[in-house]
C-alpha cells in the first residue's frame, strides 16, 4: 500500500516535469499533474493508478472500438512483428498486411471507393487528402483550383493543414500562421455552401472536406438531405468531395461509415482511429475509382507525398484482425441498437434535469447540450469532472458558445453499461443542479 | 374483497385477473365470540398436555401439510396474486415454524434461583398465556398464521384466528388440515368477515390474554390502545422501511442479486422488503446499471403461469400507491431506469420498477411503498449513510452489501432496526426472532424468543 502510494507520487512529480501532454491545460497540469493516470483497460473500463474503475464513455479519444484489453489485437502485432516489423511502401515496395487491409478496406468503403492511401493518423489523412486534391488539379491542368472549404465547428485535426481547414476559430487562432486558401461555409446549409462557392469562384475550389456527423465540434447531425444535395453542387461545379471519417468510420454511427446514412460517396474519404480502434497508429485516404485511375494516367514521376509508417506492417495486420472483430461480433449493428439505447437514456434525464437543453446521438456518437444559465461559464466542464468521480469520463465541448457534453463509448458496450453510463451523467447532472441550487439562496 | 350487494357473503378476488376465486359466509361478532368463548373453554384441557403430546399433533399437520403444499400453494396465488413457487415456498417456510415450534414447545423450561434464606427456595416457571387472538395480513396467508399459531398452541394456548379478508381461502385450508391432524376445533379456530367486528369483540374479551398482529403500524396502534382496557399481552409486527446500503468495496452482483430477491419479493409487498436503497457514490452508476437491467428482465404476469417472476399486487388501492410514489420521485427529479407504469390486463399488476437520482424528500424515500419500486440514492461516507437509514419510525429489517468485516460491524451496529442482513437479501427464517425495533412493533417472532411471547413467567417461593 505504502509502495503504491510512493509509486503514484513518483509517477505524478514525473508527469508534471517531463511529460508535455497533448491537448491539455497546460498550466494545471504543469502544477497539479494528470488527471489519471491509466493502467489498464477492460471492455468500457478503465482502471487508474489510484485504484479507481471508470466507464469509458468516449472510447477515449473515439477510437477504442472495440473496447479496452482484447488480447488478439496485441497477438496479431506481436505475430507481425516478430517476422516483419517494418518494411518501406515508398519506391512501390509492399508487405501483405498493407495490401490485405487496402483490399478490405476498398471491399467495405461504399461505392467505387477502392484505392487507399495510408498514413499513422487522422490529421495526415486529411492533409493527404487536401494535398492530394490540389496535386489532382495540378495534373489536370485547373491549377487555380486550390481552395478547400470546410464547415463551421468541424474539426479535422491538427497538422497544419488539418488545423486550416478546422472550422473551430480556436484551433487556427492557436497559431499565428496557417496553410493559405481555406474557406468555411456554415455546417448546417447547402445554400450557404453554394453562397460561399460563388463568392470564392467555382474554378479556384479544390474541394469540399465534410465529417459525416461532426464529432469534436459538438456532434452535429447534418439535416436530413444535406449530404445528397452537397453531392449535387459538388458534381455542379466539378468540385471533389471528402469525406472525414476519423471518427464516424469503422462502425461509430451504426452503419460501416457515416456517411452511408446519406447515401451518397464521396470522392475521397479519410479515415483512421477505428480502423485498429487505437491498438496501433493508423489513418488513411480512399480514393474513388476513377479518381486513383486518373492520377494514375496523368501522373508521369514520383507522387512526392509518403510518410514513414505509411503502410505499417504491424499497424495494418491490426487494423485486419480489428476489423474481423467488428465483423464478427456484429459491433455495426450494436453500434445502432445501443445508440438507440443511449438516445432513450438522455430524453430520460432531459426530462428530469433541468439544466439539459436537448439530447442527440447517431448511434454510439451522442450529445447532451446543456441549459447555461444567463451570464454564467458553461456547465460542461464541471458536469465532466463531476461524472469522473461517479465512474464516467465523457468529454465537453465549448466552442462558439457550446454548452455541451459529447459521448463516444466502446461499439461493444451493453444495456447494462448504457444504464450505467446514464445512472451516471444523471448522478453528475443532479450533483450540479444542487449546487446551482444551493448558490442561488 | 367484499361485495356491498351481499352482506353476508365475502368474494375472494383474484388480483391477476379480477376474476372471484371464493365465496365464504361473512362473519362477525357472533361467530367471533363463539370461538373465543370454545378457545377459553378448551384452554384448561389443551393446556393441560404434555408438550410431548401438543408436539405429535403438531407434528401430524406439518406433515398433511407438507403433502398438500401444491394444493395450497395454487389457492395462495389464486388469491394472492404471488408467483406459484414463491406460494410454494411460502408454505414450506410457513410450515418450518410448525415443526421448529413442535421440538421447541418440549423445552420451555424453567429455572430454579438461589434464595436470599437458607430455608427457601426460588422456582421460576413458564406456563401458557391463556387464549390468544392472531390477527394476520394478506401477504403472506399462511406464514404469518403458522408463526403465530405454532408457537401458540405448542406453549399450551388455544387460539383464534383472523386471517385477512383478501386472503381466507388458505387459512381456513389451513384449519381443515390441523383438524385432520388431530388438533380439537375449540383449540384453533379461524373467523374471517368483518374485520372491525371481530377484532372488537376480541380486543373488549377479558379472557383473551393475548393479541398477536400483523399488519400496518396504523391499525397496531389502533389495536395498542384497544388492548389497553384489558392488559392483554401484545406482540405486533409492523410496517417497515427498509434500507439497504451498498458499501464502495461490495459485489455488485451479489448486492443486485440481494436486492431483487428483498425487494421484488411478493410484488415488494413484505414489511421486510427494501424500500430505500443506498449506493456509495462511486459506485452507483454500475450498480444501478446491473439492477435496472436484471430487472427489466424480470417476467410479470398470473403466479400459475410458469416463468411468472412478479405477480400483481393485491387490489387497486395498492397499485395506487406504487403508482403516486414513483409518479412523485419523478416529479421530483428520480430518473425512472426500468418499469414505471401498470403492466395492464385484467389485473392489479404494476412493472417492477427502478429509479436512480432518489432524494430523501421523495415519498418513496419517506414512506412504506408495499410495491414493486426501487428507488436508489447516493451517500458519500458511512455515518451519513447510518444517520439516513435511521431516519425514519421504523426499525424493521436493513441490509447492508460488504466485503470490509470493521464496516460490517460498525453499520450494523449503528443500525437502529431489528434484523440486519449483512451480504444477505433474505434473512427470515423459523429459528430467528424476527421483529421491529421503534413504531415497527413489539416482540419477536421465531426461535426461542417466539415461544416466550405466548408463556408468562410465575415464580414460586417456597419456604421450607
């Protein structure tokens, strides 16, 4: 015990020294250290340092799939790895975990989307994406067309490029210089994206980058429509659209990929996190049919774009082996059946907690926006805190004015973990409401 | 049921589907003195047996019991509403009190004091009571008869009995058998009919020495002071409020599994049934997730249909109030998890019922609900958890889910109730003296503290 306490502060002090953490208060943590330190994680658990057992109610960083601790995933790489860790993709040399994911991958992405580009994560995907969007223009001789535009509170990473075209202000004012020549059309309307293609001039447009439902910026579900109309001014004005599902992929919103409630395909479309549910670094691009057989024919040296790991040999036989178990165990269809499960939860606790506004979700991707009350900070950040220490880690989300809490867990979770999750975020929110209550006499 | 058309008939309704199940001549306060004035008269005779002999006859309808157990379990449910193999088990937990009660009435021994002259001597004996009224409840027909009966008749008294109007058909079966076992008919004699006339005419009779009830903590008053002009001897098992408190360090499946066995139990209509639970806040959320799951699979319908976990509760008036209890807990802010409204039918059913968020000023969290309704609060540390279980007049049963042996024994120490159950949902059985502690009653039921409710105790000095 004495050990373990001696452990937990020698781990603390290190944190606070040595380790400059990722998306983080820097100063808090800088002063007070990590908020947990995890050890270990089983189905929608995780366990920490100090003893504590908590839901994961975002699947960490959307990703976790399949859930914590699945000792087949670890099999799999160790098998890759011990007989080939890593080999080059670059000069076209190739590996079979990489051809055999690419082919799976083109066999489930819709449509004609058939050739895949691969990268470590979900911000190169979308810098791939772009590069290659613009690449595609050079080729075909339109090299005025060199704008992307995205949408209000998206967001599609932190590369320079993936930060330029993230439609949450924050984000690009982080930094003082970003990529040139992105453009933001409000993430509710085609009108506005016609408005915005217009006053840009259709012949200077790249590209259109879209995340099926929005994920870090709120979980915002598109109207009805949306989608196939954005396909439509796309094809009007010869503009190529992207889809980004980082997060929506892999079986998120209860259908393979997002983008498949709309029914419509894109012409390039990012992916990453669920592909190996964060076992192993992973992202990449697939192209559409015709769009990869172009740039084959029109290209005429080396395509100057590659990163290192693109291709990982060891990455990809876990994304294979990760995929057989989304497929195996039916986590699509659960996916939908537990959101709907979820949804259920939330209009519970709006009906009784005064301070939730509305509730969303589009299968295990959820949003429960709350009541800020006038003149006050957002709720979001102290219900989180409150939810962590009744056994929940959920995220907020307060940008442009957001008062929102998001949620994300494990495509594997069952009723009784939903009811868990919802017992409580009601417990949280109940918590916060009291001591609202108890400011207020 | 009564039917106000014919006075003189009570109609026993089956609560699962409103159809009558029995007719029985109502009677009242002649029949009540009838068998009172027989009781007191075969007192001397019955009285006067050996325990040895008391103990075969008792012996003898343990045993027709136990060969009629099916027979009786489907007239319970008929007229109860409980699943058939809780009738089942009901009658054979109704029947453990016979045969403990059988040996036990062999040891009501005495005792021999040292005096303070070297010429006297000291003896103090037990000898039975005189003739004893029970009084019972229609949740458990034949159980709360037995425990009261047995110890009764094996200590020396005779007895009458009043079983509930709703539920008559077992406890008259019930007679028939100990008939056929040998017991005399003055010696135990059941009255069913009008509730306020018999119970009168028995609380004004001197020669009844004794009342025996169970029931409400409203009508154990109203009896309290009604026994009051003639002394008798009380013992009463009143209402409840149950807590049942989930420590951060217990098994949440043994504590849901507990949990549904002590609350959903009978449609959660036993005084010892769980009416308030208390999780650790840290652990709320996966308790009350396993339990709102494992209850919304539990099977709602007729007890003689087989699978049936959860009967209906017993009229109209009890569904009401399951139904305003969590109708106010949501008003009130409980987010409702499982269950919440009537199952529909012909019957009084109700969906058993789980919500989280409860708060101490919610009804449910204030009063007995006698329904198929869990509420669930959080508590941060032990004596807050104490000091809120104890919050109430009750002092029936608690339970209280561990693995720490020093909490164990602090909470339930600290417990102001008379049965505790630690990691155990369902702790009644015929060798324990079950009872309340503050307005849940007086006295014990069971064990060897049973038999003395029905002795009083002589001492004999005797100079030499």
């Amino acid at each position: 015990m004495i050990q373990e306490k001696a452990k937990l502060q020698e781990l603390l002090e290190l944190d606070k020294k040595h380790f400059f953490h990722p998306t983080s208060a820097v100063k808090s943590q800088q002063e007070s250290g990590p908020a947990f330190i995890f050890t270990e994680g089983k189905g929608v658990y995780l366990h920490d340092e100090s003893g504590r057992k908590v839901i994961d109610g975002m699947s960490s960083l959307w990703n976790v799939n399949v859930g914590h601790g699945r000792r087949e995933l670890g099999e799999a790489a160790l098998e890759q790895m011990s007989k080939l860790a890593f080999s080059s993709s670059f000069a076209s040399f190739s590996n079979e975990p990489a051809i055999r994911l690419a082919a799976k991958i083109a066999e489930l992405a819709p449509g004609d989307l058939n050739a895949v580009f691969f990268t470590s994560g979900g911000s190169e995907a979308n810098d791939t994406a772009y590069k290659l969007a613009r690449h595609y223009w050079l080729l075909k001789g339109q090299p005025d067309r060199q704008k992307i535009i995205s949408r209000t509170k998206a967001y599609h990473g932190v590369n320079i490029g993936a930060t330029s075209a993230t439609g949450l202000k924050p984000f690009r004012d982080f930094t003082n210089s970003l990529a040139p020549d992105f453009h933001y059309a409000d993430h509710m309307s085609t009108e506005e994206l016609r408005r915005v293609i217009e006053e840009e001039g259709p012949e200077t447009v790249a590209a259109f980058v879209a995340e099926p439902v929005q994920g870090a910026g709120g979980v915002h579900i598109a109207p009805d429509g949306y989608f196939k109309e954005v396909r439509r001014i796309c094809d009007e004005y010869g503009i190529l659209f992207i889809t980004d599902e980082v997060i929506t992929g892999f079986g998120r919103t209860g259908t393979f990929f997002g983008i498949e409630h709309d029914e419509v395909v894109p012409d390039m479309m990012c992916f990453a996190k669920g592909v190996t549910s964060g076992y192993a670094p992973l992202g990449g691009v697939v192209f559409s049919e015709s769009l990869y057989k172009e740039l084959g024919d029109l290209s005429t040296g080396t395509l100057l774009h590659g990163y290192t790991y693109s291709g990982h040999p060891m990455a990809c036989a876990v994304a294979l082996k990760n995929i057989e178990i989304i497929e195996q165990e039916g986590l699509v269809a659960n996916a939908e059946r537990m959101g709907a499960e979820l949804l259920k939860g939330f209009e519970a606790i709006k009906a009784e907690r005064s301070i939730v506004r509305s509730v969303r979700a589009r299968g295990l991707m959820g949003a429960v926006e709350l009541a800020t009350p006038a003149g006050s900070e957002p709720l979001a950040p102290t219900v989180v805190a409150e939810a962590a220490k009744h056994g929940l880690i959920c995220r907020s989300v307060t940008f442009d004015g957001q008062d929102t809490l998001v949620f994300a867990p494990p495509l594997i979770i069952n009723e009784t973990e939903i009811k868990e999750l919802i017992v409580s975020l009601n417990t949280a929110l109940q918590e916060v409401e009291k001591a609202m209550g108890s400011e207020g006499e | 049921m009564m039917n106000a058309a014919a006075v003189d008939i009570i109609e026993v309704i089956n609560p699962a589907t409103g159809q009558i199940v029995g007719r029985l001549p109502k009677q009242g306060q002649k029949e009540a003195k009838q068998a009172a004035d027989a009781a007191h008269n075969a007192f001397s005779e019955w009285s006067g047996r050996t325990a040895e002999e008391r103990s075969v006859l008792l012996m003898n309808w343990h045993r027709l019991i136990s060969q009629s157990e099916k027979e009786l379990a489907k007239l319970m449910t008929k007229e109860q509403g409980k699943p058939l193999k809780e009738a089942l088990g009901e009658i054979r937990y109704a029947n453990s009190y016979i045969s403990w009660y059988a040996e036990e009435g062999k040891r009501l021994y005495g005792q021999t004091i040292p005096a303070s002259d070297r010429n006297k001597r000291i003896i103090v004996q037990k000898q039975p009571v005189g003739v004893v009224a029970a009084i019972t409840p229609w949740n458990f027909p034949a159980a709360m008869i037995t425990r009261k009966v047995a110890p009764a008749l094996a200590a020396g008294c005779t007895v009458v009995v009043k079983p509930s109007e709703f539920t008559p058909l077992t406890a008259f079966k019930l007679a028939e058998l100990a008939y056929e076992a040998g017991i005399p008919r003055d010696v135990l004699a059941v009255v069913a009919g009008d509730p306020a006339e018999i119970g009168d005419t028995w609380m004004k009779d001197g020669r009844i020495r004794k009342l025996s009830f169970t029931g409400s903590t409203g009508i154990g008053k109203l009896l309290m002071k009604k026994a009051a002009d003639t002394m008798k001897k009380l013992s009463l098992e009143l209402g409840g409020h149950a807590p049942f408190i989930v420590m951060p360090d217990a098994d949440l499946d043994q504590a849901v599994e507990g949990l549904i066995a002590s609350k959903y139990r009978n449609a959660g209509q036993t005084c010892i049934c769980t009416n308030r639970v208390f999780v650790h806040e840290s652990c709320a959320g996966a308790f009350t997730g396993k339990l709102a799951e494992a209850v919304s699979k539990l099977k709602v319908g007729n007890g003689l249909d087989a699978g049936t976990d959860i009967g209906p509760v017993i009229n109209q008036a009890a569904l009401e109030k399951v139904k305003a209890h969590v109708e106010d807990a949501v008003l009130k802010g409980a987010l409702l998890l499982s269950g919440g409204r009537e199952h529909g039918g012909q019957g009084t059913f109700f969906e058993p019922t789980v919500i989280a968020g409860a708060t101490d000023d919610m009804l449910c969290m204030k009063e007995e609900t006698f329904g198929p309704l869990a509420p669930v609060a959080t508590f941060q540390t032990m004596d807050e958890v104490i000091r809120r279980a104890n919050n109430t007049p009750y002092g029936l049963a608690a339970y209280l889910y561990t693995k720490n042996l020093s909490d164990a024994i602090r909470i339930s120490e600290g417990l102001e109730y008379g049965i505790v159950g630690i990691n155990d949902g369902l702790p009644s059985v015929s060798q324990a003296p079950f009872g309340g502690w503050k307005q849940s009653g007086l006295g014990r039921e069971g064990g060897h503290y049973g038999l003395d409710e029905y002795v009083e105790v002589k001492y004999i000095s005797m100079h030499l």
